[in-house]
C-alpha cells in the first residue's frame, strides 16, 4: 500500500508541475491550470454548507466531489467507463463514498448557490471538472435563479 501511495504522490506532482510550470495561464479548457481542481466545486461547496464546522474534512469533501463530478461526466455522456476502478481506490484511503448526508433534493439549491460564490465562478457559470477518454476538461455549466 506505501508504494502505490508513492507512485501516486509522485504522480500527482509530475501532474501539476505539468500544468503550472509555466505561470501564464492557458486559455485551452484541457491545458488550464482548473483541471487540477476535479472534484473541488462542489467539495468546497459541501464544505461551506457545513460551516466548515469539522463534520466532513477537506479531503472528505474533494473525494465525494470527485465522485459527483464523474457523474455528471456520465451524465454529459462524457465519461462512458465505470467509475467503480476510481471509487474503489477512494474506498482504500477510507474516505467517503456516500454522499446523501451532504447532498440531497432537499439541500441542492443551496450547494449551487454556495457554487456560485466560489472564486472558479464567472457570472451564473459553474466551473466543474469533466472526465473523458483523454482525461479531464473544464466545463462551464449556466444555475439561473
């Protein structure tokens, strides 16, 4: 377990020095710095909705982020693979799967709306990070009132 936590510790730097070794930000939607923000939106969002009050930890938050925004890759008909490969190596860090406590019919008005306040945000666009075949993209989505 150690060495496939270093091989994707090591991954992800290699991954990022990828994206911000050069600090001009690129306007291409798979080559902007965002993508390294897969699964923030709305982690941040779940974060916020609970006060940031310790009942859900950041990394919590990002991993059910992660797995809502491979949903709606699904969803978009972006992303046509099982996410099971991907929510079987969050399940081996023992972060959360399960996200109904913290997103429901009930609350998500209120999760988009605290999307909206996040700094990704431009005018009623949503920032969330899509999934396909050739790995992730940004993709703006319009919430109206």
């Amino acid at each position: 377990m150690i060495k496939f936590l270093f091989s994707i510790i090591e991954n992800s730097i290699k991954t990022k020095l990828n994206y911000v070794s050069d600090f001009r930000e690129k306007s291409n939607l798979r080559s902007s710095r965002a993508v390294l923000n897969f699964g923030h939106t709305i982690g941040h969002a779940i974060e916020n909705s609970n006060s940031y009050n310790n009942s859900i930890k950041h990394g919590e938050a990002i991993a059910i982020g992660m797995i809502i925004e491979l949903k709606i890759s699904q969803h978009l008909g972006y992303y046509k693979k099982s996410i099971e490969p991907i929510t079987n190596i969050i399940r081996n860090f023992n972060l959360p799967l399960n996200y109904s406590k913290y997103i429901s019919k009930k609350n998500i008005k209120k999760l988009i709306n605290k999307m909206k306040f996040d700094k990704k945000v431009n005018d009623d666009n949503v920032s969330f990070i899509c999934i396909d075949d050739k790995g992730g993209f940004v993709k703006n989505i319009t919430f109206k009132n």
